[in-house]
C-alpha cells in the first residue's frame, strides 16, 4: 500500500521521483504528488488526485520542477478521502517540515488535539498532516537537530509508518523513520534513494540498505547515516539486489500478470532447487534441524489472501503425509482470537512481501509466547523474513501485478517440501515414498508447461462468459483449497462476484442461489471424492447451473456431467494444486481483458497490505 520514493543527488529530481513511482503504481494508489527542493529554496509541492500520468502531465514529466533533493508518494487512501488536498507530501504550517508517510497513525487524534491547543492549524483529515506537524513541534520546541526531533515523536506515536522528511535548514539531505513499514535506502555515485520497494530503484542501483524497525536515517549524496532510538549513529550491511531489471518489467506481455502466470515453471523449479540436493531435501540453511521437526506438536499456519489460501492445501498436505496436527489461521484473527500455543507447536508464517501487517503481527505473537516460528516470503531482508527463527525463501523473483500467481505457486512448493522432509523425517512415509515424491516435484514445472500452451481455450471460455454476474466455485478437500483460490482471482481483477464453498455445504443453504445459468466451476482433482463432488454437479445443474470443471487427464466421467471440462496432467494428488490453479487464473486474467479492466492495478487492492 502507498509508495515512497527519495532522491538526493546531482540530477534533477522530479523525473527521477516520477520514475520510481511508476515501477510502485502495483501497490495500489489512489493519488500522488512530490516534492523537491532546488537548493535552500522552499520546497515546491506537487500533487494530483488519480493516476500517475496527471501528476506527470501537471509537471511536464517533472521537468517543470527544478531541484536535486526530492520526495514523491502515492498515496492509497486510509483517513481521509482520495483527494488532491489529501495526497502527501505534506508540509508544516510554515513549510518549514515537509513529508511523506507510508502506514497508519492510530493515535493521531489524540495528537492533533495536543498540536491544536499549541496552535497548528489543519487543511486535511489525513493522519499524515498530524505526524509531520508533530515532527515540526518537537523540531522547535527543543530546538533539535531533525534526528532527535523524530526520535522524539516515534516514543511517542502509536502507529506504522515509513516517514521521509525534508527540513528548511538542512537542504540537500532527506531523513527517515521506520516502523513496520517497509523502506529501503539506495546508494549510487554521489547519488541515494528512497523506496518503499525495490523495483522503484533498480535502474539506478543494486546496492541498497535495509533500515531497520524502529531506526532513523539521514541520507545526502551518495552517503548514509543510520542512527537507533537513542540517536546514537550505528553501522548497517549493505545488500546487493541480484534480479535484474527485466525481472521488473513485462518483457513483450501485455500484462505483468500475463508475465508472471508464464514465469511460474521457473519459479517453481528454482524454488525447488534452493533446496533438493542430489534427490534429497537440505533444510541446513533455512534453519529447521531434523531434531527439531521430530519434537514439533502442532503446526500453525498463518496467512492473508492467497497465502493463506496456500495455507489451507498445506493443512491437507501436512495431515495427510507427515501425520501432524495442523491448524490454518488468518493472520488478520490469529492474535486476537488469543492462541493456545504451546512450547513444540511450529507457527509457519507465509507472506509474498514479507510485510503483511496482520502476518508480521501473528509472527510477533508466537515469538512473545517463546514459540518457533519459520517464514515462508519471497523477499530477501523484508521485516518478517528478519524476525523469524527459520526463513525459507521461495524463488518468485518480483511480482508487480496486484493478482499473485508465481509468488502463490512457490508458496505452495515450499510447503509440499516442509511436508515432505516432516513425513521423512517422522517416518510418517518411507525412503521409496519419499524419493519418488521429490522426483514428482521435479515434474510440475514442465506439466506448468503444458497447460500454457493450451490457454487459447481459456480464452475463448473467456470471453462467452466474462459478463458473468455471479459465479461459484466448488470443491472438497484440496480441491476447495484451489477453489478459494480460483474464486479470489476472479473477484479481485474481474470485478464478478465469486465465492467459493466446500461442495459438501452446498445444501446448507448455497443451493439456493443457483439459478438458470449461474456459472459454476468445480474442481475434481481428488479421485477418492470425485464420485461425491460429481453428484454436487448434478445438483446445480438440475437447478439450472452451467457447469465447468476441471480434473486430470483419465477422469473422462466428469464430461458427463460438465458441460465445459478442463483437463491437467496427472501428479500426485497432494501437489495438484499447483496445476489446477493455472487454468483457473488465466480465466481470471481472460474475463478482466474481456471486460477492459486493469488487470495489473485492480480498483481499491494493495501489493503489498501494511496496514492492518
């Protein structure tokens, strides 16, 4: 949610801060503006309600704005409505603080109250406008240098944030603060940046630092300082960025999603490789000891959106092969419902970013009651992946589109090995068992292949159906955990209400929304239930329902009954969910261009959700 983007250096400022912007628009946004300053000139503030490409079009691409030191934002509204009075930067009443914030402040009534009675006054509802005021209160009132005015502001907030912030007295020089919210910090000759997200500033550099919770930092030409709470300097590690730019961009698609629904062979294979040496699982790195696994009680896994919809095949999986007690949670209930958790239970946390909110938040928790936690993320040095006991980091490379595909399909790699290596390691499944599920692993990227190569009839499927008002998906057993995830991708870039329901609750109270022509997709993909599903089938359609399904090759039976069948290669039914989600997304995709979406920037959706 929300973009930062900082530039101090030689160069103008403006087309630079306009730029990275545009390479964080996936994150949602709802407004933008910036603001640079052209030596000890008053900052000049630029800001626009919608799109990037008004901003853009108000400051001549940014080279109507002079300067070399600026700070640019995107702004996903929160408290306050989308407007242009509403978008960051915000300054203080005499321009004397100017800033942009990432994150919610939920104490900022109570301080807006305390800086109305000091005589502030305020233009906006946001609680961006209060926290830069606070910042310019306490600057003043002791007469600080800007580090030590934040210090004293971030004791006393309660709140996210990622704040960047530019001071009158100190031109050329940007300061921040950090706080559950991501931000990197970039370095170049004479040159440093500002981002809430890597792809922002990777044209520009690789080499980057990660500023850690609850840390300050003052950035000029081509240095850093970092500072903790206390205001004393401490050193930080650089971090080179290793994926390439292209990794970034859509490289012929006409969509990222399109992009990364065909990069998912290749996430799935070096996902599978960063682990399986010589046919066996090596876990020496992720930091899980075999002595370990053998004392675990039960696994909790905790997860928002598809991550927990990964969550959920993995409850199934990890029953099934290694014979643990699991229990799926959504991050956003997990502390609140007051877990019991015990002293060998494994909290598995999943999070594409490595920033949810809600999932940093439940790691927290386990980690408060002294319980192991290991993180399943995507993104090397994000805030979960550096507070977890054990990281396994999944291969996706960086995924732009809103919708995840690739970051989901190494999700679930990750936790098919965490089963595989439990059920070995228990002596749950044998060496033959064993050997021949890591060998099927290897299978699924080249079966990934294959139904790419027949997405055309999804296409047309598409396109007869994208005027769709409702649409149910079905399934038991693994086969629902697909269907939560078939149902989300269709509602979160095609705008169709979808809903997904275990085909055993059909007849507590869905079947009655089934009407003549009521699309319904179901998946059958578990032989052992594929006779109870199909009779799920017959009863919509007897009731009007279109039916389209989706199973392996060889279970023909289901055309009967279906009248639209989509078919995946065969694997081993604990790992297909990863093959038959792939039709299920390109419909998605499919029904979004039908009907002339956005499909990379669905309206009201986050990348990355860092506010709770």
């Amino acid at each position: 949610m929300c973009g930062i983007v900082g530039y101090v250096g030689n160069k103008q400022a403006a087309p630079i801060l306009l730029d990275g912007l545009s390479k964080l628009e996936y994150r949602g946004y709802d407004s933008a503006g910036m603001a640079v300053r052209d030596g000890e000139k008053e900052a000049v503030v630029v800001k626009a309600k919608g799109r990037l490409k008004i901003l853009a079009e108000k400051t001549n691409d940014g080279n109507d704005v002079l300067g070399t030191c600026g700070i640019g934002h995107t702004r996903w509204a929160t408290h306050g409505e989308p407007s242009e009075n509403n978008a960051h930067p915000h300054c203080s009443d005499d321009h004397n603080v100017v800033g942009v914030h990432n994150g919610i402040i939920e104490s900022y009534q109570e301080i807006k109250e305390k800086l109305v009675r000091k005589g502030y006054a305020f233009q906006t509802q946001t609680d961006t406008e209060v926290l830069i005021k606070y910042v310019d209160y306490y600057y003043k009132k002791y007469n600080m240098g800007p580090i030590d005015a934040l210090a004293k502001v971030m004791v006393r907030v309660r709140g996210t944030y990622a704040l960047a912030v530019m001071f009158k007295e100190y031109p050329g020089e940007i300061f921040v603060a950090r706080k559950d919210s991501p931000m990197i910090i970039g370095v170049g000759q004479d040159e440093s940046y500002i981002a809430s997200d890597v792809p922002a500033i990777l044209k520009y550099t690789r080499n980057v630092y990660y500023i850690g919770n609850l840390e300050m930092a003052c950035i000029k030409s081509g240095e850093v300082e970092f500072y903790n709470l206390d205001g004393d300097q401490i050193e930080k590690e650089m971090v080179e960025i290793t994926w390439d730019t292209e990794a970034a961009e859509k490289g012929g698609f006409e969509h990222f999603m399109m992009k990364e629904i065909h990069e998912q062979p290749k996430a799935i294979a070096d996902t599978l490789n960063s682990v399986v040496k010589n046919g066996k699982i090596d876990f020496s790195e992720i930091g899980i000891t075999d002595e370990e696994i053998k004392e675990i009680d039960t696994i909790h896994i905790v997860a928002c959106g598809s991550a927990y919809h990964a969550g959920v095949v993995g409850q199934y999986v990890f029953e099934d092969l290694a014979r643990k007690r699991v229990r799926v949670d959504l991050a956003s209930e997990f502390r609140y419902r007051k877990p019991i958790l015990n002293k060998n239970d494994l909290v598995i946390v999943i999070s594409q970013s490595g920033e949810t909110a809600d999932t940093l938040a439940a790691l927290r928790e386990a980690k408060n009651q002294g319980i192991k936690t290991l993180a399943i993320v995507n993104v090397v040095g994000s805030s979960i992946a550096r507070e977890a006991d054990a990281i396994f980091y999944t291969l996706a490379g960086p995924e732009i589109s809103v919708a995840t595909t690739k970051a989901y399909s190494a999700q679930l790699i990750a936790i098919y090995l965490l089963a595989v290596q439990f059920a070995s390691v228990c002596e749950t499944i044998d060496e033959e068992k064993y050997s021949s599920l890591i060998a099927e692993l290897g299978t699924l990227p080249e079966k990934v292949e294959k139904i790419l190569e027949d997405k055309e009839r999804m296409q047309w499927f598409a396109s007869k159906y994208a005027g769709a008002k409702d649409i149910f998906f079905l399934g038991r057993g693994i086969d629902y955990a697909i269907s939560l995830e078939g149902s989300l991708k269709m509602k979160e870039i095609s705008y169709i209400h979808s809903e997904a329901y275990a085909a055993g609750e059909l007849k507590h109270g869905t079947i009655s929304l089934i009407e003549d022509g009521t699309l319904v997709i179901t998946s059958l993909t578990q032989k052992s239930l594929l006779e109870k599903t199909t009779s799920n089938m017959v009863e919509v359609k007897s009731r009007g329902a279109f039916l389209m399904g989706i199973t392996t090759y060889g279970n023909y039976s289901v055309e009967d009954v279906a009248n639209f069948c989509v078919y995946v290669p065969k694997t081993d039914e604990h790992f297909v969910a990863n093959l038959a989600i792939i039709p299920l997304q390109l419909l998605g995709y499919y029904m979004s261009v039908a009907k002339g979406l956005d499909v990379d920037k669905p309206r009201n959706l986050a990348k990355s959700v860092t506010v709770e």
